[in-house]
C-alpha cells in the first residue's frame, strides 16, 4: 500500500520537497479563517511530510503517530473532538507531548484518484467543526491537489532518452542526478535493491534522501558536498537505505561528476550503487563479538578480583546497552524471600526516573537496597516464565501490564533469563531498540547470560564459603554454654589493644566465688544456669568497645578500652552481686573476685602474656583478702578498688 501510494506520489509530483511559498500563504489565510492555531497539508510516504503548513515548526512526523493516515485508510473526512478522550488517540505522543493535540479534522489529499493524504486543521483543546466548514475544507483539498499538478506540468525533464536507455540496461544500480534542475533517474537495478518498482520511484533528492538512516544521513550528505566542491576526487561511501519492505539494506556508492558548466560549476553527479549488506553484517558480527568478548572478561575480570557482583554488572551495562541498540534496560538477580516468594534484586539500571518516587529508587539503587518484588508483568514475566520475552508490539503481550503514569513509552522489550542449570536465577531486560529484536539478538548475547549465570553461581558459592568459614570460626572462637568469647578469642583481641600506643586501658580476670560449692550444692545443670547469667551481667555492664570471654571453668576475662570512660571494675562487681541468680532451682547468691592490670600507651605488643600473668596473681590476692572484691596489679589513680 505504501509503495502504490509513492507511485502516484511520484507520478502526480505531490512531493515533500515541492516548492509551496504560495500553499504555505493559502494555508495560513485557511487556519485565520477558520481561527484554528495549526493547519497543515501533509503527504504520506515513509514518514508524514507536510508540503504546506501554518502553526507548526517541523517538516515531518512519523508515519505510525500520523493522524493524517486514518484519513487516508479511511478515503473520508475525519473529526475527532477531543484527541484525549477518544480511545484510539489518547496515547499518541502527538497528544501527549508537542504539538498536544486536541482536535483534528482531516480531509483526504488525492493525486490521479487515489488518497496519499491530507488537508486538516488542528487545535490543542477541543473544538468543533461544523458540516458546511468541512464541505469547505474538502473543496480546498481538491484545489490544491489541482493546483500542484498545474505547477508540475510546467517542469521540463532533463534527462535524454539515450542516456535513460543506458540508466535502464545497465547490471548494477545506477544513479545519475541532474544537479541544476534536481532531477534524478534510476535504473531497474538500483530499483531492485531496495524493493521498488521504477514507477514508485520519485524523481527528486528529497524521494531519495528519505531513504536514508538518520544516523548515515549527515555522513552521505557531506560526502556527496565535498565531492562536489571538489574536496575529493570521487564520491566513495558506504550507508544505509530503508527497503521497501522495512529493513535496513547496507549499500555502496561510488561514483563522480560527469558534466560541468564553463565555469566549472558541476552539472551532472553519476554513480553505481551495490549492495554490500551481506559484507557489513558480517564485518558487525564479528565487531559486535570481539565487544562482547571484551567486556564479558572484564566483568569476569573485575568479579575475581573484587568479588563484586554489582560492580561488574555496572560496569558493562552501558556498553551492553549501546551493543544492543537499545535505549534503557537493567541487570537484576532474583532473590528469594523468607516466604518462598521471589523478587528482583537489581545490579544495573538505567536511569529514567520522572517522579519523585522513581527518584527514589533510582536513589535506592545506587545504594545497592533496590528489589522489585512485583513479578506480575512483562519484565516479572521472564523470571516466572524462565523463557525469552520478545515483545515488539508490548501492548498486545499478555503478560504486559502497561507502565506507570510518566513513564517514557516502552515501544520494544526484549527480557533474556539467566540460568544456572534450569533455574533462572537473573536477567537482563533491554526497550526501545529502533527496529524490531528478534531470536538472533537473544542468541547474540547467550554467551554474556552465560557468564552472569556462572558469576552468580561464584558468588552463591562464595557466600556459602563465608558463611561456613564464619560458622566454623564462631565455633571455634566462642563458648557455647555463654556464647561469650572463648579463651582463644580473647587472646586474639587483646592483642589488637596492644598494636594501639595511644590509650591506656585494662585487663582482667574474673572468678566466681565459691563455684564449686554451687555445682556440689545444686548439681551442674544449675552451675550452668549460673555461669549463663553472670556471663550475661557482665556483658550488658560493658560497652561495645570492650571485651569480655569465658576463658573456662568459672573464670572469665575483660579488656576495658579507653579506661578514663569505662565503667569501673567495681560497677561490674556490683552488677553480678547485686541480685540472687534465679535458676530453675530458685535463687543463687553469686559474688564475683576480680583481679586487673592496667596497661599503658605504648606496651609491648607481647607484654599481654605477663599483664595477664600479673592480673591473676592480683586475683588471687582478692580471694585471699576475702574474695567478692576487686585487686590490682600496682594500683595508680586510675584504678578504683
């Protein structure tokens, strides 16, 4: 349809580059007349051009946003009122972004019988348009469909008859331009490469040029610029030019001025075109694979030496995006909560916050406490399905649940599962690529998916060897009867006081009092009970800096750093005397003897083995002197009996 539609575009010289200074006046006197801020004439090929408007500052709009284009399918007027409202234009992002509009009313713009656009009037709020205006409107679209073709009967063609028989036999594209008058012709061949037939095909640059991809355009442009000023010596480039059918055709042209006036000004630009898509997909495959290859070891690279899963996922993600051509996206590992349910913990994400709640968890992100916890939409399908989520058209999937109020339009999503095994356990979810993703984008990237699955495999295991090696080393380094310390944790820390020569602090040994009495008294389940509470006395007494171990039996040991603030040994002998301990047996009077050493800045760091040698013979004076009491190694100032 599109490309019949060209035909009588082409041959009826309804094209986008048309000279309309007057259609531009008469349109302008039409929307004063009307007292509508926009009117326009528009032509419909590969995108909407306007040939003719008022009130708006673009040449051109995309063919999918086009209201002009129901007009055509419609080959009727069309009014609608207000565009908000109306179910089957409240979404156009002609509505919801510039120009905002609100009503429309469009006549169909005909060429040798056939629509291939429109004449319309625009508002941004909502209006009427009464039967009589409309008739109106449509006897304006036959004037100007008339009055285009009057102007182009009067252009001459410049191209010989002789010369256009060479165009049309040649075996490759041809391309000869007449620059004086703009006047290009192509042979069949050139026709071909992109899906056309010679009659669809229009004989000015700008037919041509609307072929291009927008990101090759300024590229070609400059080129055929210099070659014309002469720069170089011919035109040599390579770009890209949509077929009819859509894709994408990869060509090269090569050509140069054939003809020039006595001035030397160029007259006539020839040149070859041949398709080289073939060599190009390959040259970006193998380009596209040496990317992937590179990052997928730095991410492993940064991963080994970091252990830093997160880390390595940022670090590829903006180059994982420009491979895939894709405008947002993320990374995220599906964690399972205590309930058995999932979520989604993100690693990597784009930024497209437009709220101050996505704000917020953008912000949330970037300090690594970012879950999505609801699965049930397009990308929550990928880790409930464990499939691949292609979804071109995202309206029309079944999982989709449209997106928030605010949120950039998702035109395209792609989400590839990350598995370990049959288990997905990850994924990565990329929108709005320009054309269409399909199964060979998701096999591209499998081997990146592969290596975050076996990334997030090591670091399961590596949290399970930490997690094992700190179980085994609380086991080995705390008393399981008090959970306190055990003796060989205690040494280990107090050492650590020692490395530091700036603060003065103290060690100590605590006994309990007759403890044997209680155990022969009341049995050891009892003694237990009593070694728990006076364990849990002297813990709640100290601050967090300070330390305090079972070092076995009955006897246990302190460290206070920081001794000018820290509670006194006393305070602690208070704390244990201070209540009966309530056992299962009743209450147990429990006193404690505390023998202690102060250290100064500066000790050696092996002076620990005689501090404590010192403060257990001060223990053992505090028992001898009476026992419930407190005794120091060499008492200063400091020290408080």
């Amino acid at each position: 349809m599109l490309n019949k539609r060209w035909q009588h575009i082409s041959q009826h010289k309804l094209a986008p580059d048309v000279d309309t200074d007057a259609l531009d006046k008469l349109i302008a006197s039409v929307a004063d007349f009307f007292e509508f801020p926009i009117a326009l004439v528009s032509v419909l090929g590969q995108k909407q051009w306007f040939i003719a408007k008022s009130g708006l500052d673009v040449d051109f709009t995309s063919l999918e946003d086009a209201f002009c284009r129901h007009v055509v399918a419609l080959r009727a007027p069309l009014v609608i009122e207000d565009a908000s409202r109306h179910p089957d234009f409240c979404d156009n992002p002609l509505v919801l972004a510039a120009p905002h509009i609100r009503f429309y009313a469009g006549v169909p713009l005909t060429a040798g019988g056939r629509e291939v656009g429109a004449v319309c009037l625009i508002d941004n709020r909502p209006n009427t348009l009464s039967d009589k205006d409309l008739r109106f409107l449509e006897s304006l679209s036959y004037f100007i469909s008339d009055y285009i073709h009057l102007i182009d009967k009067q252009r001459v063609g410049v191209s010989g008859s002789d010369f256009a028989m060479m165009i049309e036999s040649a075996d490759v594209g041809v391309w000869d331009w007449e620059i004086s008058n703009d006047h290009n012709v192509f042979n069949q061949r050139w026709c071909e490469l992109l899906g056309l037939d010679t009659d669809e095909v229009e004989s000015r640059s700008g037919f041509w040029k609307s072929l291009i991809h927008s990101d090759d355009f300024t590229q070609v442009n400059n080129a055929i610029r210099r070659h014309l000023a002469q720069d170089e010596a011919v035109l040599n480039v390579e770009y890209r030019m949509r077929h009819a059918q859509g894709h994408w055709v990869w060509v090269n042209t090569y050509g140069r001025v054939v003809a020039n006036d006595r001035s030397g000004r160029p007259l006539r630009l020839t040149c070859v075109m041949r398709d080289i898509s073939e060599k190009k997909s390959a040259e970006l495959r193998e380009r596209k694979q040496v990317q992937l290859l590179n990052f997928m070891n730095r991410a492993q690279s940064v991963f080994l030496h970091e252990k830093n899963i997160r880390h390595s996922c940022e670090l590829i993600f903006d180059e994982l995006l420009s491979l895939a051509e894709s405008q947002f996206g993320l990374i995220g590992q599906v964690q399972v909560q205590s309930g058995g349910g999932k979520s989604l913990f993100i690693h990597a994400l784009s930024n497209i916050s437009w709220s101050e709640e996505t704000n917020e968890q953008y912000r949330a992100y970037q300090r690594g406490e970012l879950f999505f916890n609801n699965l049930d939409n397009l990308f929550g399908h990928v880790i409930t399905s464990g499939g691949v989520v292609m979804a071109n058209r995202p309206r029309h999937h079944h999982a989709a649940k449209g997106t928030p109020s605010g949120h950039p339009p998702l035109r395209r999503f792609l989400g590839l599962p990350i598995k370990i095994g049959e288990e997905t356990v990850g994924m990565i979810g990329l929108a709005n690529k320009q054309e269409d993703y399909s199964d060979e984008d998701a096999q591209f990237f499998q081997p990146l998916l592969d290596t975050l699955g076996a990334l997030f495999y090591a670091l399961e295991v590596e949290k399970s060897r930490l997690q094992a090696e700190q179980k085994l080393r609380y086991l080995a380094e705390t008393d399981v009867l008090t959970k306190l310390p055990n003796r060989r944790a205690f040494i280990e820390r107090i050492q650590a006081f020692y490395e530091q020569d700036t603060t003065l602090f103290s060690i100590a040994i605590i006994d309990i009092d007759y403890f044997k009495s209680i155990n022969d008294q009341y049995g050891h389940q009892i003694g237990d009970e009593v070694l728990q509470e006076v364990a849990f006395r002297l813990n709640s007494s100290l601050r967090s800096d300070d330390l305090v171990a079972r070092l076995g039996g009955e006897e246990f040991g302190v460290c206070l750093f920081d001794v000018k603030g820290a509670p006194t040994l006393e305070a602690l002998r208070k704390a244990v005397a201070a209540e009966p301990v309530i056992t299962s047996e009743g209450g147990v009077n429990v006193t404690v003897s505390i023998g202690a050493c102060q250290v100064v800045p500066g000790a050696d760091n092996n002076q620990w083995e005689s501090d404590l040698r010192y403060a257990d013979q001060a223990l053992y004076r505090a028992k001898k002197d009476g026992r419930d009491r407190v005794r120091w190694h060499m008492p200063s100032s400091i020290t408080s009996y």
